[in-house]
C-alpha cells in the first residue's frame, strides 16, 4: 500500500512538473524582450501541444517504458519544446532496461536536452533561464556550457534508473537466495530427520517388539500382562511400518526402489480406521468426544481417507502435547461431492506447555491439505479456545 501511494504521488508529481516547463518553456519561446507582446509561432504552438501529450504520456512510463521515452524525445529533437518529459522517461526506461537499448536511449535524450539548452541560451538575455551559468561570450565556451549542462541534466536521470535497477536485482538475487537456502535447508533437515529416525527410534521400537513378544509368552498365567504386551508388540509392529514409510517420504524415493524381496508397503489408513484412532487416543489419557457422519465412507479415494486419518492423528496429538487435560471434541462430516470437513475443538491450558515436538506438525499437514486442494485454519479463536478446521474435496467415483 505504501508503494503503491508512493508511486501515485512520484507520477502526479512528474506530470505536473513536465506540463509547467512545458507551458514555462513556449511562454519564453513566444514573448517578445521588453514589452508584453507575445509572438507565437507554428513550431512553438505545435512543440507545445505535442509536448503535452508526452507529459499525460508519462503516467504508463512504468508499463511501456520505451514507448513513453521514444514519444517524448520527439518534441524537443524536432521542435522548439523542452525535454523534461524525456529526461523523467529516462529514468524509468533505465530502471527496467539495460545495455544497449540503455546507453541509447541516454544518447537521444542528452541529444534532445542539448537541443532545448542550446535554443534557451539563443533567445534574448532576458528570456533565457540558462544564460545565467553559460557564458555566451565565445562560441566555444558557450558549446561547451551547453554539453557539460546537457550531460549534468542527462546524468541525474540516468543515475537514479541505474540505482534503482541494482536495488531491484539486488531484491530479487536475495528473495531467490533465501528461497533456495529455504529449500536446501529442509532437504537437510528430511535428511536428518530421515537418519535420526532409522537410526534411534527403529532400534528402540524394534528392541521393545521383541521385549514384549518375550513378554506375552511368559505371561500365560496373567491373561491381562499378555493382553499387554500383545497390544503394545502389535503397536510397535505398526509403528516400525509407519517409520518405514515416513522414512521413504523423507528420503525422496517412497517405496519404488524397494527391492523385489522386500517387505511389501504396508496398508494406508483409511476413513474406516479413525475409531481406532480416537480409541488409542482416549487410552492415552484424552477425553474425546466425537461425531462421525460420512456418507458413503467406504467410496472415499484413498488418498482422501489417509490424509484426513493422519491430519486428525496430528490434531489428537497436539492436544495431548499442548493441553493435556483437556477435552476435545472432534467432528469428521462430508460426503461425496459436499466434501469432507475435519474440526478439532479443545481449550486452551492456563499456562503454555513446553512439548518436545519440532513444531512443523502443521505444516506438514497443511502441505498435505494443499496437494488435495483442501484448506486448513488452525489458530485460537479467543483466550481459551484452540480450532483446526480442515476442508477436503470429495470427488464421487466415477459411475
């Protein structure tokens, strides 16, 4: 909003200005020393009105950068006009132009200034602004007064395009350098990530699978200890399958390259698996309410179904991290074509709770969002209540 004013201001001023030495400059060319008889002529008329239009023409000097500076250079190369509206033309054309089509159009322009220099210094002493610092007492000094003004008025155009192109490109090499440092950074980070988990958590979740296969066939006397260790042996299981594939998504492969004698990928959660997901949810100590109205769950695409099991995962999760205690209360609604709308509602703890996590949860599961068209909204909507809304496209199966 501030450039944008700022660059209304910059262009009213530079018109107004063109079009008062325009009107400055056929004042003197038609008035007559020493009396107030004017003497217009055809070409000072004619110079006038053309030098008009350049100065309106000067509102598009950013969007047609080199048509604005060629209509401008016509009046005073021709004419008896000023070239103020090509010397402001300058400096746009030099801000998005560069090399030859630069270093040209400042030769016409310094030509054209000159031109309009040379014809103020020809006019009576009384009618002339530049008389004033050229010496017209021989021709040589005169010339040279003319170029050295013309190049000083030529100069500052130029120089002001040329700043203002470097500290464009300047703006642009640093958004593209961050940019990439941004990407390079992350690919770091999944790689780390990548090897941090294959590293430590596949070890320990392995170890505490045989700890707990070890552990339910002692346990035969205990119904409830083998009971246990089934469940958490069959926890692990899945959480070793879960690191595989997060480990593919990291590494940037998936699961293509795997070998033929591989384990095969393991099964995506679906729409069908989120009980499952709330029931381990509230056996790890969160109180979740839930309503569940789907229409046609079991025609969901895939992706659709793993995408919101592993958005309400991340969301379940959060609140345990960030507000144990707390109650949530979960609503998953759609169908096809009305889509599938995800809402986790909990309040928000008297004090913040510092959590372990990386604190990327929700980006990834807004890029997940994004790569399904979908929207999300996560924030707090007053001092004690914490919502993601999360929105899917539904697309019924073609019949």
């Amino acid at each position: 909003m501030g450039r944008s004013v700022l660059g209304v201001v910059c262009t009213v001023f530079a018109v107004a200005a063109s079009l008062v030495s325009g009107i400055a400059n056929v004042s003197l060319e038609i008035s007559v020393a020493g009396s107030d008889d004017i003497h217009p002529t055809a070409g000072a008329l004619l110079g006038w009105f053309l030098g008009l239009g350049a100065s309106v023409m000067l509102v598009w000097r950013h969007r047609w950068p080199l048509v604005v500076t060629g209509i401008a250079i016509v009046p005073p190369l021709l004419l008896r006009a000023d070239s103020l509206a090509a010397l402001i033309a300058l400096a746009a054309l030099t801000t998005y132009f560069t090399g030859w089509w630069r270093w040209s159009a400042a030769t016409l322009v310094f030509a054209a200034t000159g031109l309009a220099v040379w014809r103020d210094v020809g006019r009576d002493a009384e009618l002339s602004l530049s008389e004033a610092w050229i010496p017209t007492g021989s021709t040589g000094a005169e010339l040279t007064g003319i170029i050295l003004t013309a190049a000083v008025y030529t100069a500052i155009p130029l120089t002001v395009g040329i700043v203002r192109h470097s500290l464009t490109e300047t703006r642009r090499r640093s958004a593209e350098q961050a940019a990439l440092r941004d990407q390079v950074a992350r690919r770091e980070e999944q790689a780390r990530i990548a090897r941090e988990m294959h590293d430590v958590l596949g070890h320990r979740l392995s170890l505490l699978s045989l700890q707990a296969g070890a552990l339910e066939v002692t346990s035969g006397t205990a119904p409830d200890t083998a009971e246990a260790a089934k469940t958490v042996r069959t926890t692990a299981r899945q959480s070793l399958d879960d690191l595989r594939q997060v480990i593919g998504v990291l590494r940037g492969s998936g699961f293509a390259d795997r070998p033929g004698g591989g384990p095969a990928e393991p099964p995506q959660p679906m729409l069908a698996d989120i009980p499952d997901l709330v029931t381990g949810a509230r056996q790890a100590g969160l109180a979740v309410n839930v309503t569940v109205l789907l229409d046609q769950a079991a025609t969901a695409p895939a992706p659709l179904g793993t995408a919101a099991y592993r958005i309400l995962q991340e969301a379940l999760t959060n609140v345990l991290r960030h507000a144990p205690g707390t109650p949530a209360e979960v609503s998953v609604r759609g169908g096809p074509g009305a889509g599938l709308l995800i809402e986790v509602v909990n309040a928000l703890p008297p004090h913040p709770v510092p959590s372990p996590g990386s604190g990327t949860g929700l980006t990834g599961v807004n890029e997940r969002i994004s790569l399904l068209g979908g929207t999300l909204a996560a924030g707090p909507v007053d001092e004690r209540t914490f919502v993601l809304r999360a929105s899917l496209p539904w697309v019924p199966a073609a019949q």
